[in-house]
C-alpha cells in the first residue's frame, strides 16, 4: 500500500496490484471498482483542509499526519488483508 497526503488536507491509502505488470506511465484502474481507481481508504478534511506535509508509518501499523495548520494526526491504518476486504472510500 502506497499513503499520500494532498493540498487538500485528505489522506489517501492507495492499493498496488500484486503479482501483475501495469504501464506505470497509465492510470491503473481496479476492475473491481473503476471509478475509484485503486484507494482503499480516504480520510477527508484531516488537518481542517489544510494542506498535509508529511506522513509517517509507524511499526504499530498507524498513520501520522503533519499539517500545515499545526496539528498532528494519528490514524488507524487498515492491514493488507483488510484492506483487501474494504470496500474503496472507506
């Protein structure tokens, strides 16, 4: 899994196809859900819209977000097999 942080202050977990080749210069598209792409989870509005600065992934499986409207944020990130069993945008 792939975490990114946006100007927007969203928080996104992205899923990598395993076992497979994709064109890294194309969009990859889950079959199971097109219209979202590969995202597991996404956390809107973290840092009160602001943009995030940095993301680290800590050894107990947490999220910690910086945000540019100084605050810090701990999420609860989902395991590989949940995050198989998620459905997008949740």
């Amino acid at each position: 899994m792939i975490f990114s942080g946006g100007i927007d202050g969203s928080l996104v977990i992205w899923k990598i196809p395993e076992n497979s080749r994709f064109d890294l210069n194309e969009p990859y598209l889950d079959s199971e859900s097109p219209s979202m792409g590969s995202q597991v989870a996404v956390w809107d509005k973290c840092h009160e819209n602001q943009p995030i600065w940095d993301i680290k992934f800590n050894t107990n499986g947490n999220l910690i977000s910086v945000g540019s409207d100084q605050s810090v944020g701990l999420w609860r990130a989902p395991t590989a097999e949940e995050a198989d069993q998620q459905s997008p945008g949740l």
